[in-house]
C-alpha cells in the first residue's frame, strides 16, 4: 500500500529515438511524486523540500509508452539518523512498469551536507501513518 500517489500522462518529449518512455523519464515520475508528497506532508512549497537523491535502484518491468497514463506511487519505506528511504512502483493500467528504491539525504539549509531528520518530520510521517 502506497503513502502517495499522483497520475501523469506521458508527452511526446518523455520519448527516446525508439518510441518509448526514456528510462530516465521513469525516475523523474517518481521524484515527482516523492517530492509532492514531501511537500504535502510538510505544508512547504515543493522547491523548499530540502532532499537529495544519494542512491536510486530502479527495476524495469515493461515498457511505457506516449499518451500512458502512470500512477506514480510512493511510501517511506525508513528513517535513518540523515535519510529517508523510498519505495516506489509505477503502474500503467494496473500493471508494474518499475519499481524503486531511493534513497534520499536531508539537506542542510544551504544544500551543501547533509543534516539528520528533523524530529518535526519524524512527527508528520507517523502522523500520516497514524
């Protein structure tokens, strides 16, 4: 069961040279919706979710295609002293086209390092578990 999902309908700029979805095009779907559901939770603007992405494993199941719709789904599978590890799947009519694992650090107010959780977002993410 995911924490968040958001749709989203493929363009035609989301292609590569063979008619398909770029596969960098599947991790920029799900850092969408990571990111909206970081702001949501949070109550901040998406460009003031201070979180970087320090490793991503991303399994390819089938192929997306121009005109799809996906449902980009998302949990916070963990908490560490600095980061956050992701779950994300992307479906297409009910189907998996990928999953993930992400793992993302908590940025400092200058982007520079990384800073440990806030305890106010430890609070929200049980919270919305709650």
């Amino acid at each position: 069961m995911a924490d968040y999902e958001t749709e989203m309908t493929t363009r035609y700029r989301d292609s590569d040279a063979m008619g398909h979805v770029n596969n960098a095009v599947y991790s920029s779907f799900m850092e969408h919706a990571a990111t909206s559901f970081v702001a949501e939770l949070l109550d901040v603007p998406i460009d003031d979710v201070p979180l970087a992405i320090v490793r991503l494993e991303l399994d390819f199941e089938r192929q997306i295609e121009i005109g799809d719709e996906v449902t980009s789904a998302v949990s916070i599978a963990e908490i560490g002293d600095r980061s956050l590890t992701f779950e994300h799947e992307l479906r297409v009519d009910g189907a998996t086209a990928a999953s993930a694992t992400a793992v993302r650090v908590a940025m400092d107010d200058d982007r520079e390092g990384a800073m440990p959780v806030p305890d106010e977002w430890r609070d929200r993410i049980a919270a919305y578990r709650d």
